[in-house]
C-alpha cells in the first residue's frame, strides 16, 4: 500500500511499480509481499482508522504496480 500511496500522492508511478515487482518476502533491501496474497479475510477492515476498504484497494495496487515499465 504503501508504494500505491506515493504513486497517487506524488505521481511516482515508475519508482512504485519498479520498487513492487523488486519485492521478494526475504529481501533485506525491498522486503514485502505482493497485494495479490490478500485472502479477503475482512479481519484488516474493523482495524482500518479510515474504515477504506483494503482488500478492494489491494487489489486495485496490485492491478496497478505489477505492470512492468
């Protein structure tokens, strides 16, 4: 989420979708998961501050940043 926060904040589109398809889970540099690993338990939406609905936009930054540049 968060390199799709910066991507629709500040436009940083290349930096975020190269950044995203580098991610590897045991990475010590770019360290994460890809947001197609989302099971859409729901557990995430009750601890959401912004009550956004995650899983949808999950989805959406997953959509968006694995596209190869």
């Amino acid at each position: 989420m968060r390199l799709y926060n910066l991507q629709e904040a500040y436009d940083m589109t290349e930096y975020g979708q190269k950044r995203y398809n580098d991610m590897k889970p045991d990475d010590h540099w770019i360290q994460g998961e890809d947001a197609d690993r989302c099971t859409l338990c729901g557990e995430c939406l009750d601890k959401c501050p912004q009550k956004s609905d995650i899983s949808f936009l999950l989805k959406k930054a997953h959509n968006f940043l694995s596209k190869k540049i």
